[in-house]
C-alpha cells in the first residue's frame, strides 16, 4: 500500500464586515457556511474516497476582511456586494481575480519554496473571481484553468484552490474532481489507446455505449446530461472493476443512481473519487496510485 501524502495548507478566507448588515460578516449576513467547517468536513471526505492517501493538513488560517481585487483592479464594497445578491444582477466584468496580486500579498511563492505549505485554499462567495483550481510553480500545467505562470519562484509547482463558501463540501469534491481530470490527462496523454486507463475509467454510455465504466465528475455511467447523477435508468457498467484494480476483467452489471447516491453530489463524487487507482506500481509511465500527481503535482510527469 502507498503511503499516505500529507499536504500543508494555508487557507485564506475573504469575508469582509457589511456595514449594510450591521457589521456582521458576509457569510453570518448571508447564512452561508462556516469556511473552518466546510474545510474540516472536505479534509475528512478526502481522506476517506482516498483511501487514506491525501492527508490535508490546515497549518494556517488568514482571514481577510475585505474582497480579493480582480485583473483590472476592481474590488468590490461590501454593501455594493450585498447590494447586487440581493438584486442579483449588477456584477463586474471581467471577473476574474488578480492572483498574482495575491501571491506577492500574501508571499505564497516565499512560502511553498520554504515548505512552509504546499498549497493554498481560498475562500469566498459567488463572483470573487476564483477559478476552482489552478497551478502555478516552475512546469504548471493546465489545472481546469489556464497555467498561472508569473509564480515560479515557488520552485515546485502548487496548486491553489477556490472554494465558494456559499455552497457545501459537494461542490468543494467537485472541484477536486475537475482538478483530477486535468492532471490525469495530462499523466496520460502520450498513452497509447489500449494501455489509457484514464480513457477507460472516464467512460459512460453516452460515450461509449454498453461499455461504461465510472464515467466522469459530471457524467455518472448513465447520465444523459451534465450533473445527471440522479438518473434511473439502468446500464451495464464495469464501476466495481476499478475498487480492484489491477484486475479489471469482472463481469460487467446493471448499474443506476442508487448506486453513487441517487443524484446527491457529494455522495455521487465521493463513490466515484474511491475508485481511483490507489496501490503500488506503474504502467506507461503512470503510477498505479492516481492520488499522487494529483496530491502533490511535482510527482506529474
């Protein structure tokens, strides 16, 4: 069995005071989730569909009273924020934030060079502008966004992600799946076809018709749509296969929601998460323990 990964994490939490809500913070304004919650309820989901391998450590909390400033500058106020949530409409374009403003703020380069942290958790609402994870560091590949590039003083690469406090763990899991799927095609695109795991894992009906397997983070092996979790209809899936790989060959079965959750989406994520790959060994290049590269991207070849 592998051994287990630990990663340190700084979580930076953006949750300014509203003056317009009597000085409560955005989050006690809003009724939206505890931040410190929500990352002890992913670290715990983390470590149980993995198997116990991804060990995410919070070493530090900076929380900011105020909003992250965005490409062009602009940042909002509080009361022009709740403003806006509350009439829904009113958002700045372009939106995304400025993250190597944030960096140089906070020295994140300094502190993933050190080992101080390995990587960075941001917290705040709708329309702060983070993306859901990005890499950065010497060799940043694309991590369901662009490669941040301007960061390679961190001497290693890092990922930074982006969780919305509004919403709950489910989403925080998708995230991570988004993350997984780009740096596992990135691992396995120079695969050969028949030797592509990360090919046969990601299929579904859709794709593949009555050879499905775990289908993907917004594709379960049934689903007809993106975020068709709850989908009834049966189909014949080799899902199961993958909690004993390398043995791949079992009989294939009729498989429908009830199995990964019927529709919750933490549920849906954390059945398909678990069925990563998760022993010794290699193949192609690729180690037989999906949880390293994406844990830790320096081990992503």
């Amino acid at each position: 069995m592998p051994m287990p990964i630990q990663r340190r994490v700084l979580m930076i939490v953006h949750n300014p005071t509203v003056p317009a809500a009597g000085g409560r913070t955005l989050t006690a304004a809003l009724g939206w989730n505890d931040p410190g919650m929500l990352a002890e309820r992913y670290c715990a989901d983390v470590a149980e569909c993995s198997h116990g391998l991804a060990d995410f450590r919070v070493v530090e909390r900076i929380d900011v009273d105020g909003f992250p400033v965005k490409l062009d500058g602009f940042a909002y106020t509080p009361d022009d924020y709740l403003r806006n949530w509350q009439r829904r409409t009113g958002w700045h374009r372009p939106d995304g934030v400025d993250y190597l403003r944030l960096i140089a703020e906070f020295d994140l380069t300094a502190r993933i060079a050190s080992g101080a942290i390995d990587e960075v958790w941001l917290f705040g609402g709708p329309y702060f502008g983070y993306y859901e994870s990005i890499m950065g560091g010497p060799g940043a590949v694309v991590c369901n966004a662009p490669p941040l590039r301007g960061a390679e003083a961190a001497g290693r690469r890092f990922v930074i992600m982006g969780f919305n406090y509004e919403r709950g763990v489910g989403e925080m899991l998708e995230d991570l799946g988004h993350r997984a799927e780009s740096i596992l095609s990135h691992a396995y695109r120079h695969t050969a076809d028949a030797d592509n795991l990360w090919e046969r894992f990601t299929r579904h009906e859709r794709t593949h018709p009555g050879q499905a397997e775990c289908g993907t983070v917004h594709f379960a092996p049934n689903s007809e749509r993106d975020y068709d979790w709850g989908n009834p209809r049966p189909v014949v899936s080799r899902s199961r296969a993958w909690l004993r790989f390398p043995d791949l060959e079992a009989t294939a079965r009729r498989e429908a929601c009830a199995e990964w959750g019927n529709g919750d989406i933490r549920r849906h994520h954390l059945w398909w998460l678990s069925r990563f790959p998760h022993i010794d060994g290699a193949s192609g290049g690729v180690a037989w323990n999906w949880w390293e590269p994406v844990v830790d991207p320096e081990r992503l070849r």
